[in-house]
C-alpha cells in the first residue's frame, strides 16, 4: 500500500516554465516590465474580467481590495469563518471589524441563510463588503449573496482562490469565477498548492476602471504621475504599499495560466475518479456536497467524515494515512476560533462552521497525480475507517 508521501497538493512546475524564468532574468527588467502586462492582459481574458491587477501574493490582493474601495476603521466587513486567516485579516489591516458568517456543513460556503444571519449581527456599524469564499473550487451562491449585499448597502468581494477554472450557471448561463459580473473585485493566489503557480503571487480582477486604476497606485507606494509633469515628478496623494509581483514571477505566471485548462481537466477526472471510488465509504465518509450551480475545477478534494462513527479520531485517521504515504490537511479551523479572533469578538456560536471543522479532511489532489494514485488513497482511507 505504502508508496512516497502523497501530499495534498503541489505544484507543476515542467521544463518551459523554467526556460520562460530563465528569460525573464536575462531581459531588462527584473520587476516591473512588459510580462506585468502580459500577464495582467492573459488572465482577465481568461476570467473574462475587463481588468486584473497582479501583486504579491493573494493575502496583499485582499488588502488591496480593501483599500481600493476605501474601507474605513470601525466599519464592518463579514467573512465566512471556514477559510484561510487573509479572508478576515484584510479587514483588520484597515481597521475594520469582521462579522463571521457561519458555513453549510456540507459545502463549507457561506449562503445566503448564514449570510442574513450575518448582517443582522452588523448592527448599527456600516457593512462595506461582504467576501465570499469559493471554497475547494465550488462556488457560492453569487446572485443571492451579491443581492443581499446590496440590500445591506455593501459590496461582494470574492476571495477566489480556489477557484480558478472553475464555472458557475445561475439561470441558464455558464459564466466563470473571477469575471466579477457580482462582485466589486475577486481576488486569487498562486501560491504553490493553488490551481497555478508563481510562488508567491495574486491577482485582482474587476469590471471597474476606477478600482483598477486605485488597485495599481496602491500596489506602488501610491504614486501617481501627473498629466503632463516633468519626467521626474512623481505625486503621492494617500501611501500605498510595494505589493508589485516581478516580472520574473509574471513569466512563470503567464507559462503557467497556458496550461491553466490542461490542469483543470486533470483536476476534473482526478475529482471524477474520486467521487466513484469514495461512493462505496458512504456514510462514513462522503465528498463534500456540490452546490446545484456549480461546475467546480476542485482545489481540495475535502471527504466528510463520521469519526466517531467510525471509532477513530481525526488524529489517528491522519496518521494512519500518513503512515501508508497519504498527506492530508484540515480546511480549515474556523478563523472566529483563532485566539485573536476570540479575545477581540468573544466566544461565537457558528454550528454549519464547527460541523464542517469536526468532519473535514483534504486528500491529496493536483495535476501530477497518477489514476492509480486515487485508488491508493481512498484504499487507504477504506482500510483505516475499516469500511
Ligand atoms: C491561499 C489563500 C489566500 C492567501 O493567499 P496567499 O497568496 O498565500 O497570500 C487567501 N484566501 C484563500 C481562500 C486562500 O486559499
């Protein structure tokens, strides 16, 4: 059964994506230069969004976000409790406020239920933006989500970062995530485990041209250039930061989004292949639930499980696999649960979030992966639960 450690997701990195970094260090510039553009230009066709603002990493993307619509200290911006910190802390960098949201326990989203319950929490403070998370690459319900939003006098900012490729059909019409038709901004990462890779990196993608402009003046320390100044002059009307992502990461980017439909339809019949096997662990353990609308390309492939049901905690499940060379990981611990979260916000009652947290587990997932290796692991995990 035991084989090489299986994480639960990697990137893939080939030859010409190293030939096309090896070019970019050769070339004139090593951070701000023509690929900034090219990737920027590439990844809004691909989203399907008119702008896509490249930075740092998907962390500083979200922190843009915030600063380019200008939240302010004290207002509120709600974020679902099952997700990574930066969806909560990009609040906290501009001083304002989080209402967590609880989660479906069978999707991990933020619905439009566990939203209202969410906005009734906001109280008399201002609520600016409402962030949904497409959590493992399946998508919330945007429409509904963006409409109470609204009605609240707020914006949806879609943190989206395992979501790339992935489609959603509200009505009739497929549309893709990142094409913000719902929202203000949705932001992505590429770090290594995400759908593409560029190290470290992020992207904003918006329909509007004044965030756009906003989003790069505050990747740049804020600097503007005034029409018709000297060369040499240059304005800073607020301070922004240097969350500029390098050309040479914009080389590995564009090389890598080239490939971005190869890896999702891998990502796609690796996800198929697992959902047949894991039919036989029900109710033990089950995938986690696809929404009506949504056509994921799956990040994480997170399986529900039964603990208790099955006699084992989490933890000797996790190293029980680990130990016939299966890595896991845990999406996520509700962020409300964080110490600081905590002392800041008090102890929160958030059911769907705690549910999701005592059953989920990510199994190994990305393009590398061999058929066989799907076999493998939902093997191991039938023998561990003792299916
Ligand atoms: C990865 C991720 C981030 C942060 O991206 P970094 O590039 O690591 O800063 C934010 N939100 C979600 C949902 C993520 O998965």
């Amino acid at each position: 059964m035991s084989g090489p450690l299986l994480p639960y997701g990697r990137q893939t990195i080939e030859d010409d994506d190293i030939a096309a970094v090896a070019q970019a260090l050769r070339a004139d510039f090593l951070t701000t230069g023509p690929l900034v553009d090219a990737f920027e230009t590439a990844f809004a066709e691909k989203v399907g969004a008119r702008h896509a603002v490249a930075c740092a990493n998907g962390t500083a993307a979200l922190h843009l976000a915030m600063l380019a619509l200008d939240v302010q200290p004290g207002e509120v911006c709600i974020a679902p409790s099952i997700t990574f910190l930066a969806t909560a802390n990009c609040a906290r960098y501009v001083g304002a406020e989080v209402v967590f949201a609880d989660v479906d326990p069978t999707t991990g989203l933020m619905t439009p239920d566990t939203l209202t319950q969410a906005i009734s929490r906001v109280g008399d403070r201002k609520l600016r933006a409402v962030l949904p998370v497409h959590l493992r690459g399946d998508t919330a319900e945007l429409p509904a989500l963006a409409a109470l939003a609204q009605g609240a006098g707020a914006v949806l900012v879609e943190d989206a970062p395992h979501a790339l490729g992935s489609t959603m059909s509200f009505g009739n019409q497929a549309e893709k995530v990142g094409d913000a038709r719902h929202s203000a901004m949705a932001t992505f990462s590429f770090h290594p485990v995400k759908t593409i890779a560029t190290g470290e990196g992020g992207m904003v993608t918006t329909n509007d041209d004044q965030l756009a402009q906003r989003l790069k003046t505050l990747r740049s320390h804020g600097m503007v250039k005034p029409p018709g100044a000297d060369p040499w002059i240059y304005e800073m009307p607020e301070p922004g930061f240097n969350y500029r992502l390098p050309d040479i990461l914009c080389a590995l980017g564009l090389s890598q989004l080239s490939k971005l439909d190869r890896f999702a339809a891998r990502r796609r019949a690796l996800a198929a292949r697992y959902l047949e096997a894991l039919k036989p662990l029900a109710p033990l353990a089950r995938p986690a639930a696809r929404p009506d609308w949504s056509d994921p390309v799956l990040h994480l492939m997170t399986v529900l499980i039964d603990f208790p049901a099955a006699g084992k905690t989490r933890r000797q499940v996790v190293d029980a696999l680990k130990a016939r060379g299966v890595g896991t990981q845990v999406h996520y611990i509700p962020v409300h649960t964080q110490p600081y979260y905590r002392d800041r916000y008090g102890p929160l009652d958030l059911p769907g979030a705690q549910a999701w947290y005592e059953t989920c587990l990510s199994l190994p997932l990305y393009p590398d992966m061999a058929d066989a290796d799907v076999g493998r692991v939902v093997g191991a995990l039938a023998e561990v639960l003792g299916v």
